[in-house]
C-alpha cells in the first residue's frame, strides 16, 4: 500500500522538514491577490452563493427576502447585467453555470415541488427546460465554455451520476 506524499516527507525528513516542505509547498500559491474592490462591493449586497466564472463574466446566486436570484455581472464594467425572465419569485435556484460569451446561462432549480434544469440564453430572453433522459434529479450544472454542452450531476435510482448532454 502507497502511503500518502505528506506521510512520505514526514518520514523521510522528520517532523521538522515535513512542515518546512509543507509550507513550502502552501506558498506556491502566493502570487494571488484577491480582487478587493469587486469582493468588497459583492459582499455589500448580501450574500452570494454557486459562482461560476467564465472569461468577463460572473454568475452567482444572491440570496436575499428568503429566496435567491441568479446574477450575472460583467467583469469589466463591474456591473449586474438584466436577465429579464430568468429569476421568477416562485423559484429557488440551486445551481447556475454560464459560458465564455455570457449568452447562455444553465441553470438548477426548484419551482414547485420539483428540481428541474434549465437554460437561459440571453439574447432571446427565452428560458428551455431540459429534459433529462432517462429521468433524474439535477443537483449541479456546468456549461462548457462555447456554450455546447452541459455537465449535470444528478440523482437517479439513489445514485449520484454526472450526464453530459449536447445543446443544439
């Protein structure tokens, strides 16, 4: 049986090189920077949930009035863009994911008593259900980045699956 790498060094090297090659480790990634005007002004509207970052842009989730609202914010500008008929008061959106151009926008959410997937394309304004074949619980999306295909993790006979399904 393998033995971990961190169990390896440890062994190896002692407890005291095991910390030193961990937090050498650890600083590999020190040339990141949080963004800390845009968290800032994410952060003063409310709370946010399920980002998903693709080229300018950003969707996420706000949660606010016991609901939550899918947001799309252009990274450039720093601002919200409309997404007239996507969000509806009766919907709590779980899961969303947009591509490279920001034009389409997949979406999981419950409306009525049920979990559905969904997708959004923004310059139509227009909302298409997905089905799902054969039958299942959508819990998670991720929409490749050209927009053509949808990786769904879903329940189906007690299980969790990922499906991948092409768009048209």
């Amino acid at each position: 049986m393998k033995r971990p790498a961190a169990r390896r060094v440890l062994r190896r090297f002692g407890v005291a090189g095991g910390l030193a090659g961990a937090l050498a480790l650890a600083g590999c990634g020190g040339g990141l920077r949080p963004l800390i005007g845009l968290n800032l002004q994410l952060a003063q509207r409310g709370e946010v949930r399920a980002p998903s970052l693709a080229g300018p842009w950003l969707a996420l989730i706000r949660s606010g009035e016991g609901r939550g609202r899918v947001e799309l914010i252009a990274l450039e500008r720093n601002a919200p863009v409309p997404l007239p008929g996507l969000n509806r008061p009766d919907a709590q959106p779980l899961s969303v994911s947009v591509d490279q151009r920001g034009e389409h926008l997949a979406v999981v959410r419950q409306l009525e008593g049920r979990t559905e997937l969904v997708l959004y394309r923004r310059s139509l304004q227009a909302l298409q259900p997905i089905a799902i074949q054969p039958a299942g619980v959508p819990r998670q999306v991720q929409i490749s980045a050209d927009g053509r295909v949808l990786a769904v993790e879903l329940s189906r006979d007690g299980r969790w699956q990922v499906d991948l399904m092409e768009l048209p």
